[in-house]
C-alpha cells in the first residue's frame, strides 16, 4: 500500500463541519478515508460522483389549481393544528441548511 503523504485544507463552516464529522463518527469513517474515497471515486468516474444540480421546487406557475390549493390547504391545516414554526425557528432552520 502507497504511503499517504498529501495533506487536503478545506475551509468550511464551524458548524457544518461539527454536524458533519458527527454523523461520520457514528458511523465509524474518519474524515481522511472518506476525502480519500471521494478522490478514488472521482476518478474513477471521471467526475463528481453525485449529482450537483439545484432541486427544481415547485412554482405556482408550474402548479395545477387542484395542486396549489391542495398544498394551501394542507399547509392551512398544519398552522391550525399547531404543527408549524414560529418566525425565529423557521429562519433557524433555513440558517442550518445554509
């Protein structure tokens, strides 16, 4: 086996960073195997190895009558049943996917 010898620097989020390296602790993979594996991948597939395309949401445009109100209606249910979030947990939420 070859000898390891290239260090990789990435700057990233603190906290993007803690998030991730926990779920790569509970599941045992140290963070150099998987920068390794990803490298192998690439090259083996001479790519990136998954898919880097923005997820097409919907739009009301894009949407049917039925749909739209159909996805109101559902989101009217939630907010009466106390199922969503306040303003400040909402934009925690979207801070974390950030």
């Amino acid at each position: 086996m070859a000898t390891k010898s290239a260090n990789v620097t990435a700057r990233v989020q603190p906290e993007i960073k803690r998030q991730a390296e926990a779920i790569l602790d509970r599941i045992g993979l140290p963070v150099s195997v998987l920068i390794d594996t990803l490298y192998r991948q690439i090259i083996m597939t001479g790519g990136v190895p998954y898919s880097l395309t923005v997820p097409k949401l919907p739009t009301r445009d894009s949407l049917t009558d039925e749909q739209f109100n159909a996805m109101m209606e559902k989101g009217c249910n939630q907010a009466q049943s106390g199922e969503g979030l306040s303003v400040d947990e909402a934009f925690a939420k979207i801070r974390e996917g950030i």
